[in-house]
C-alpha cells in the first residue's frame, strides 16, 4: 500500500474508534447532549458573527502591525 491509503486506512480507523469510544463513554443521552450542543451554538451565535469576529481579527492584526513597525524603525 502506498503511503497516501495508509494514512487514509489509519484515519477512518482512528475516526471509527474515537466515535465508538465517545458513544460508550458519553455521560449523558443523546438527547441531552443534542440539547446542551444547540444551547451553547445559540449562545455563540449571539455573541457576534462571524463579521465582527472577522473584524475584530483584522483590527488587531493592523494594531500588531503597527507595532511592529514602530518598534522596528526605533531599532
């Protein structure tokens, strides 16, 4: 087999295995769990959007930046 199929075999195999293992050992029912994974999405969701976290990214990108290059002409 070629490098590429084993890592593909090893994945799907990893994959399997880690989803058996969270059905077995999960603490709650599915049901709850469903629950609990839609409240806490409804909470991100109304924290912002994607937008402003996008927003928020490139201002503090821009910030660093200029930072940077303050402190690399002092230098």
């Amino acid at each position: 087999m070629s490098t590429t199929k084993n890592t593909a075999l090893f994945f799907a195999l990893g994959a399997t295995v880690g989803g058996i293992t969270a059905l077995l050992l999960a603490p709650d029912k599915g049901k709850v769990t469903r629950q609990r994974i839609r409240e806490r999405s409804d909470g991100l969701r109304h924290r912002g959007t994607a937008r402003q976290w996008t927003g928020a990214v490139g201002d503090a990108f821009a910030a660093a930046k200029e930072t940077y290059e303050h402190e690399k002409n002092n230098v």
